[in-house]
C-alpha cells in the first residue's frame, strides 16, 4: 500500500502554487486531505513575520504530539528556520522551493537533509489541472526587486525572475483545453514581469488573451508604478477582470517614505481616479500600525483614504520580522491601536463596496466556483462575491446576470433553468 502524504500550506498565493507543482510531481504515494492519516506530512512554510515562523513551530509541535508522521520542510521559512528544525531532528528534511520538482528523490532520501537549492533559481514546471477548481493560479514570475522596510521576502525568495513565457503559455493553453476559462496571474511580484527579459505584464497578456478558451484573467498584486502606459491601453479589454488589487500598503506620504516604499500617495490619488473613470474596482493591501504611525499620520491616511475610490481590501496589522528594518524602528505602536485602525480602515472600505455595489449599472459575469450553504457562489468581474438560488447545478458555469439584490455582505440572485 501507498505511502499517504499531506501537504499543508501556509502563506501566499506563490505557496498554493509551490504546492500544487509538488503535487502533480509526485509519485508513489497517496495524496491525502486528512493530515491525521498521513504518513508523511510536507509542510510549504511562510516566513513573512515573525508570527508566521512560530504558526509553523507550532504546527510541528501539533503533529509530533499526534503520532508523528515523517515532516519535511519547503518554502519560505526552509531559509529562515530550515537548519534550526533539522538540527533539532524535528524535521526529516529541508528543501528550498527551487527543489519541489525533485520531491520524490527527495522523500527517498534515508538520511536527514538541507537542500536549500537556489534563489536565482527560474521555475518551469507546468501544472496541467488544479483540481476541483475552475480557475487556475499561475505562477508568471518569481522574487522581488523592492526593498520594503518591513519585508522579509526578497531574501527569502530572491530578486525578480521571470518565468519563461512560452511555458506560460503552454500552461494555460493546457488549462484552457482541460475547461478552465479563469486564469489568475501571481507572482511575489508580479508587476515586475519581463524586467528581466525585455518584456512586460502587458505583452504577456496580450498574448495569453490569444489563447482559445482563456474567457478572464485576473492579476494579483501589482505595484502602482506597474500600471504603465502600455498596460492601460489594455484596460478596455473584455478579457481583463473589471478590478485590479493595486498595493499601496499606506496612504501617508510620510508613512510610504519610513515603509521604503515606491509609490507616492498624490500619483497613487491620481491613478485610482483615473481607473475609476473606466469602471475599475480597486482593492488594495495596507498595514497599519507600523512603527512612526503617530496619531496624527494615522488620521491624515484615513482622510487620504476617504477620498479614494477603493472596493476591496486586505489589510493587516503591522507584524515585525526580525532582520528588516522595520524591526528596530521606532516609536513602535501597540497591538491594541494598531487593530483598531485596521478595524477603521475595514469598516471604510466595506461602505465603499457597498456604496460601489449599489452604483452599479452593468450586468455580472459570473464564474460560480462552489456550494455553500444552499447557494452557488461566485465572483463576478468586479471580483464582487454573489450567491445565487438556483434548481440546477451551477458549479463551473459562467452566468450573466442582470437582476440581483444588492446586500451589505454580498449580491444575491435566483437562476432557474
Ligand atoms: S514589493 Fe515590498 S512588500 Fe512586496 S514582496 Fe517586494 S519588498 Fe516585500
């Protein structure tokens, strides 16, 4: 019988990615859901705070306490943490995310091992099927050329790399084939696609638009600098979702400036007016209670806030990580003020989605991806959640919908065949 082998996941986007590849290469054992019956556990960590280092201590104190199945160790914090744990013997072994795709000689291995591989490392595996899904992430690029003050992840996952379009390409033509109309494109940051290689976000769209059967492409994170002229020339393309997630992390100049960041807040002001005029929501990612918010910056980003059109938000509270500079800046704020901001903030942007919600004229594309609780649930190209009624199965169908009820939490309609 087949060995059963888990794999748990923590972080971004690029680990769901790093995971999925360590999946479709793997051979000989039994992929389980259920950590509680595997025999081998690989655990795809996150470095990204100091927080995210210890939930992966504390999840390999879970399992050694549960019957200890065999635990390797791969993503982001294999660089920070990996030679500690194996030390400890907590772990069988340490990969970096440049060795997934040699998983099985990996696993085979008899003794305890540090297999970090390479941060320049270029991914090429290609990932034919994500699996009871009806969207696809890929992977376009790797690695990050910014410095954040507050940012682990260059050194953990290297400068920018981009992957090579035509296995791009290939990917998603095989999606494509497979029924995959929706693909979502990521990246550490993914703005920065084709610095590398005299080519651009733009181009590369472009040409996956091409693809037959690829019907929306959606963008994770890009930088506001990242929307460049070529870029908006595309902004009327049906192809592309009506929303884009742009990071401003801060909407104090000040605070942008202590954050070492690259935008500036009066450009950032003038770019999100001009998406607005062409329909776009905006999401974007803020953190607040870094060290220097001061009551009063706090209060001028709020109000800067208040004035951009904003739909969408993942904020978090401020999280240090050793080794950034971040983490030896000062003041510091508390836990305490640092959530009641993100608490602001929230609450903002949630009344600007509804207010957005309620404006709108145009019907929903939809792409409903489950069930749950009795309705078929979806994301239309506003990336706005609706929950629809409906006497047939709706699951990986696109819909059009013009009659639907707008409610603070979600849209919500009925579809009867
Ligand atoms: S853009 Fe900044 S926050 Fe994002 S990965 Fe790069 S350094 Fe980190």
């Amino acid at each position: 019988m087949s060995k059963k082998i888990y794999f748990k996941t923590f972080g971004c986007r690029t680990n769901l990615y790093d995971s999925q590849v360590m999946k479709s290469s793997l051979q000989g054992y039994e992929i389980t859901e259920k950590e509680e019956e595997a025999d081998v556990v690989v655990i795809n960590s996150c470095t990204v705070t100091n927080g995210a280092d210890s939930n992966v201590r504390s999840y390999i104190s879970k399992l050694e306490k549960s019957g200890a199945p065999k635990i390797y160790l791969t993503g982001c914090g294999a660089h920070t943490k990996g030679e500690q744990l194996l030390k400890e013997g907590r772990v069988a072994g340490v990969f970096g995310q440049s060795e997934k795709q040699k998983i099985n000689k990996l696993l085979e291995k008899p003794e305890g091992f540090y297999e970090i591989g390479d941060l320049e490392f270029v991914d090429d595996s290609v990932v034919g099927e994500f699996i009871g899904k009806s969207r696809a992430f890929i992977k376009i690029q790797e690695g990050c050329n910014f410095r954040c003050s507050y940012c682990i992840i260059p050194y953990v996952r290297g400068n920018a790399r981009s992957l090579d379009e035509s296995k791009i390409i290939e990917q998603i033509s095989r999606l494509a084939a497979n029924g995959f109309g929706e693909f979502i494109l990521t990246g550490t940051n993914l703005g920065s696609y084709g610095v590398d290689t005299k080519s651009s976000l733009a181009k590369l769209l472009k040409k996956i638009s091409y693809v037959r059967g690829v019907r929306r492409i959606r963008l994770g994170s890009i930088e506001p600098i990242q929307v460049t002229d070529e870029f908006k020339e595309l902004l009327d393309e049906p192809w592309l979702e009506k929303h884009l997630h742009i990071a401003l992390q801060h909407t104090s100049p000040k605070m942008l400036r202590l954050m070492n960041r690259r935008n500036v807040y009066k450009q950032d002001k003038e770019l999100f007016a001009f998406l607005r005029e062409k329909g776009f929501a905006i999401g974007t990612d803020f953190i607040t209670g870094h060290p220097g918010e001061s009551e009063e910056l706090w209060q001028e980003a709020m109000q800067n806030a208040k004035e951009l059109h904003l739909t969408h938000l993942h904020a978090f509270t401020y999280s240090k990580r050793d080794g950034t500079p971040s983490a030896t800046m000062k003041p510091q704020v508390d836990g305490k003020t640092a959530k009641k901001r993100l608490h602001e903030i929230e609450a903002l942007v949630k009344e600007k989605n509804y207010a957005f919600r309620k404006a709108l004229k145009s019907p929903l594309q939809v792409l409903i991806e489950t069930k749950k609780e009795g309705y078929y649930v979806g994301y239309d190209q506003f990336f706005n959640q609706i929950k629809v009624q409906s006497n047939i199965d709706l699951v990986g169908n696109w819909l059009e919908i013009e009659d639907y009820e707008v409610k603070e939490e979600a849209n919500y309609a009925n579809f009867e065949a």
